[in-house]
C-alpha cells in the first residue's frame, strides 16, 4: 500500500459565514456544524468554540480529539464504516489540516474524562496545548444512558472533523510525505540485511465505555489481526474511550501514532518494519490468553527479529502486555515494551501490575501519580464541576483561588503510550 | 492486602480475575474470579445459574482456605 499524505499548516480557526481554508486559516460555519451534529436524535445541544495556543482557557471534561483530515483520491474515505462507507483506505491520497483539532466535550462519565490546558504549566503536559482546537460541548437529550451518549458523541466529533477535513480537498498542501508499506515478501526481498520490525500495537477493549473501534468493529470482538499502518492514518482506528486522560489514545495519537511515524522513519535505514500487529485488552483471563497466543503465533509466523510493543490504559491491561512480551520474547524476537507508570505520588510504589524478567526493555512514558498544581485560567469551556472525582482528582483538588492540584493522569495525553508527549527525564 | 493479613498469621484465598497478577503479588491460594467488572458473578447467565455459580466459587474457596499449600496455588473452580 502506498499513501501520500498532504499536511495543510493551520495557523488559526475563525468563525465566518462560509466554511473554507484560505492562507492557512480555517474558516467555520459554526450553524452548519451545529446542523450535521443535530442529525443524531440523541443530542438536544451543541455548543462551538474556539481555543488557541497560549490562550488563559481551561478545556474539561475532554473526551476525545480528532485531526479533519479527508481523503483526495484512493478507495473509500476517512473513519470507514463508521462515517463513511466501508472500504479498505490506506492508499491513494489523504490531505490533512495540521495544527487544527476538533476537541469534544461532554460529561458522560464525567471522572473519566481529561483536561486540557491552553497556557500554564498544565500546557506542558498536554499535546492538545499546541493545537487550534475547535472545542464542542454536546448536551445529551434527557434521559439518553450514557452508551448512547458515547456513541452520539464519538460519531458526531468524527463528522465535524470529516466535514472540515474536506475543506481541505482542494488546498496546496504545505508538505507531502509519502508512506509505502509492501507486501511482506517485498520487504524481505528488498532489505535482506536489515533486521525484521513489527509492531504491535494494543488497544483498550475493557468494554463499559473503554472501547476502541476497527473499521467500525469494536476491538473486544475481534481476535488479534494485521493492517497496513496508513489504514491507521485513514482513520481505521477510532477512540470510543472514557478512560484516564494520561494514557488513553485518542483517534488524533491514532491518526498521527509516532511509533510508526518512527518506523517509517528508519525503514530501509536501520529496520525493514514489515508488520503491523493489533490485539485488544479484554475483562476476561480466558481473553488475554487468547489474544496473547495470537499475537506470539502472529509474529512468529511472520518470522520477526524485534518488535515494539505498545499498551494502552493502566491496571489489568499491564497483564496484557507481560503476556504479549513474554509469549512474544518464547518465540526467540527481541521485545521493548512501552508503557507508562502508577509508582505512586512519591514514585517509590511498583509502577506496574504485573512483571516479567523477560520484560527487560522497557520504556516508560512518566508516572501518572505525580502531583501538579494548575493555575486559574481565566475561561472554562465544559464545566469544573467533575475536577474533584476525574481520575487523577481528589476531594479538595479545587482551591477557592480557582487552582486545581490533580495527579497528571488527569490531563490529556500527559502519558501517552505511543510517546506522544513531552515528557522526559534528566 | 492479601500479604499482610497472612503476615499476621490467618489465611487468604484470593479470589481474583487476572490471575498472573496475583501470583506476581504474591498470593498463597488463589481462585480464578469470572471477569474483572463482574468477578463474582456473570450477568449474562439466568439468576439461577448464577447463583449456582456463585456458589461453586465460594465453596471452591472455602476448600482453597482448609488446603495445606507448599506455595502458590490455584484452585479451578470445577
């Protein structure tokens, strides 16, 4: 398969009468918008606005993020079988407004949900702090279950960064980037020096709205498979996750995933990356088992020599993934896993659930449990109402001087597992 | 929890979903659980059966806590 991807450079969003992309601005009709989201029965109201970098805004509970992004030429369209129709995308080419985001916003379970910080130190911690964020606040019709709520929520996001996404069509992209994922026979073919790269990649499948979706299946239901990585970037992937802010995937980690950025950055070079692996995170012992198996049998049978191995979430997931590496390490392929840690607010707890001695690269992406206090901000959008129980929260994490002191874990992706932060260490 | 209450000399059956991590932590007996939003039950099932399965994990662990161990141990439930 071999996509080519466009990158349009958005400097700015703008509410104007017609909905277009000139000179690097996005332009919205927020009255359209509000229309296609209103199509779902589900929802009673939909409010739009707009959060720039460095702006004293304040956005929570944030549910997922998404980049508009709209394919040029190639079979199907973006997030097929769930928006679009369904059709293997991946190829052709896809054009993308980057630096924009659509950042939806809803309390649906209200603890489950993030925060993201426009200025402030919590800016830092959050990759959202960077974006142009269209932010909507969805108000569910009464008496809509929260599954519902999610899924009219999840879908609508998804439609509004389509529709933007296609404002793009027709633009100049600033950057072109070419991704080529042969067939694995070509790979081997073509670099029979370089050694063999997969990467697996888990996904949250817990169910009770931790849930991820693949070409609209929900990923509990499915065995472990393969894809092509530029499926991934065509939206292939979708976040349907109420979960911990730190480390859940939102669909924007899925469309621009930096492990397989980085792949494809060394493939040819150092590496033949010639295998994307997916598995899920299941509730049942006899599931883990199950998808773990595969997974070894999988990349066993691709006859690998090293592979990267991704969670996602924290708990009994890290069951998951000691299971994924050690099945994986018993097949004679070299294994570094990537996590993140809960080691406690003074770092001094185990970091996480379960171990292995054959888990013996490792890459941690921070831990969840540190402390922060984040300043007033002089907006909200969404509402503070859920700071005291988000994850990450506590009763007294709401100063009166309008500060909040949470655990990191409350923020958006401040320990994303595919590295997508900015956290490091000395 | 399991630690130290048996570190205070009484013993514990742990009965649990994700089995792996009760052995990494430690735990002397151990009893598989259903699944981890429902360990102790499975919603899918009639009420009768369920409280049949109920039972079958209680007694299951009832016998666990009146077994001598020589170290970690699972008992399936039958």
């Amino acid at each position: 398969m071999k996509l080519e991807v466009g990158y349009i450079q958005i400097r700015d969003i703008q509410t104007a009468d017609k909905s277009s992309v000139k000179d690097g601005i996005l332009y919205v009709n927020t009255k359209e918008l509000e229309a296609l989201a209103l199509e779902d029965e589900h929802l009673k109201a939909v409010c739009f606005d707009v959060a720039r970098p460095g702006e004293s805004i304040r956005i929570t509970p944030v549910k997922d993020v998404i980049e508009p992004r709209a394919k040029v030429e190639g079979p199907g369209d973006v997030f097929p079988g769930v928006i679009t129709k369904l059709n293997t995308v991946g190829s052709g080419k896809t054009h993308v407004l980057q630096g924009a985001a659509v950042v939806t916003v809803g309390k649906i379970v209200g603890f489950q949900e993030g925060i993201v910080d426009m200025a402030g130190i919590g800016a830092e911690y959050t990759p959202f702090s960077a974006t142009y964020n269209l932010v909507v606040d969805f108000t569910p019709k009464d008496g809509l279950t929260a599954h519902e709520y999610e899924a009219a929520i999840r879908k609508a996001g998804l439609k509004i960064a389509y529709a933007l996404g296609k404002l793009g069509v027709n633009v100049t992209p600033d950057e072109v980037k070419t991704y080529e994922y042969p067939s694995i026979m070509e790979a081997i073919k073509k670099y029979p020096g370089l050694p063999r790269v997969g990467y697996v990649q888990m996904l949250q499948s817990q169910g009770l709205l931790h849930d991820t979706y693949v070409y609209g299946v929900d990923m509990k239901q499915s065995l472990t498979t393969m894809l092509s990585p530029t499926e991934i970037m065509d939206g292939a992937i979708l976040s349907g996750n109420c979960v911990s802010a730190c480390d859940k995937n939102t669909t924007y980690h899925h469309q621009n995933n930096p492990v397989i950025e980085d792949l494809f950055e060394e493939h040819g070079k150092t590496l033949n990356f010639c295998a994307m692996i997916i598995t899920n995170e299941n509730v049942y012992l006899a599931d883990k088992e199950r998808s773990s198996d595969w997974t070894a049998k999988l990349v066993d049978y691709l006859d690998l020599d090293g592979v990267i191995i991704s969670q996602e979430g924290f708990g009994n997931p890290d069951t998951d993934l000691i299971m994924n590496c050690k099945k994986i390490e018993e097949t004679d392929t070299h294994t570094v896993i990537i996590t993140d840690e809960y080691a406690g607010r003074d770092g001094t707890s185990q970091s996480l659930a379960d171990a292995d001695p054959k888990a013996d690269a490792l890459v941690t992406a921070g831990n969840a449990n540190q402390v922060i206090t984040l300043p007033k901000l002089d907006r909200v959008i969404g509402t503070l109402d859920y700071t005291e129980k988000i994850a990450g929260g506590y009763a007294g994490s709401l100063e009166k001087d309008g500060s909040i002191t949470v655990e990191i874990q409350a923020i958006t992706g401040s320990t994303n597992e595919l590295g997508f932060s900015r956290l490091s260490a000395r | 929890m399991v630690k130290e209450i048996e570190r205070a000399g009484i013993p514990v059956v742990h009965v649990c979903t994700v089995t792996p991590i009760s052995m990494t932590v430690g735990a002397n007996r151990i009893v598989p659980a259903i699944a981890i939003p429902h360990p102790l039950g499975n919603p899918s099932l009639t009420p009768a059966d369920e409280k049949q399965l109920r039972r079958k994990i209680l007694t299951t662990a009832l016998d666990a806590l009146s077994t001598e161990v020589d170290g970690q141990t699972i008992f399936e439930v039958k």
